[in-house]
C-alpha cells in the first residue's frame, strides 16, 4: 500500500454547522493512517452560528467623537485667549463670541458655553 499524504493544494474544507474547517487542519496522518483532529472538529461546533443581521462598527462612531472633542478643544482655545483680552466678560459673552466664528460650526451660543471649560 502507497503512504497516505494530505494534498493542500486544493481548497477542501470540512462544513460543520454553517462554519468551514480546511481539511487540512481537520486531518493529520498518524502511522500512516487519516486520523480526525477531534479538538479542531469541537473547537468549531462550539463556535455561535454566524450571522447575517447587521453588526455596527464603532469606527465611524469614535471619528464623529474624535471630531467632537477637537470641536471643543478649539473652543476652549479661544476661549482663553479670549479671556485673557477682556478679563471682566461672563462665560455667555465668551460663547457668544465663539458662535459669531467659522469653529462654532453652527453650534448655539449655549451648547458653546457649556463646553467652554476644560
């Protein structure tokens, strides 16, 4: 009888509850002889079944934040140079101040002021 050998050339998996397995990771020659990898085999029937419903992904979440919050650095930015030139102005004149400019972003006077303060 000829040895026995895995060819993994080709792309022959091992289907086990709506997830693959290559044949190659499922099946080792011992003495000669095809033996099942039983860990392999288990380590994939316990895996959850995939889905198709939809998964978010936090990525566009954390840019829109990462923008946000150098939103508000800017803000804060101004608003100390700003305190520093007129030093007897309240926190609504500040933020009115800021809204009049192009990094207000269209943002109210309020939300501004709310966001001014480290």
């Amino acid at each position: 009888m000829a040895p026995l050998g895995i060819d993994f050339s080709d792309s022959i998996s091992l289907k086990i509850s709506d997830h693959s397995l290559p044949l190659g990771e499922a099946i080792c020659i011992d003495n000669e002889w095809p033996v099942i990898d039983r860990a392999a085999v288990l380590e994939i029937v316990d895996l959850p079944k995939p889905t198709d419903r939809y998964q978010p992904s936090t990525a566009r979440r954390e840019a829109r934040k990462q923008n946000i919050q150098d939103m508000y650095q800017s803000w804060q930015q101004k608003y100390q140079k700003l305190k520093r030139k007129h030093r007897d102005k309240n926190d609504t004149w500040y933020a009115e101040q800021i809204a009049k400019l192009d990094i207000a972003k269209g943002r109210s006077a309020e939300t501004i002021r709310k966001n001014i303060k480290p």
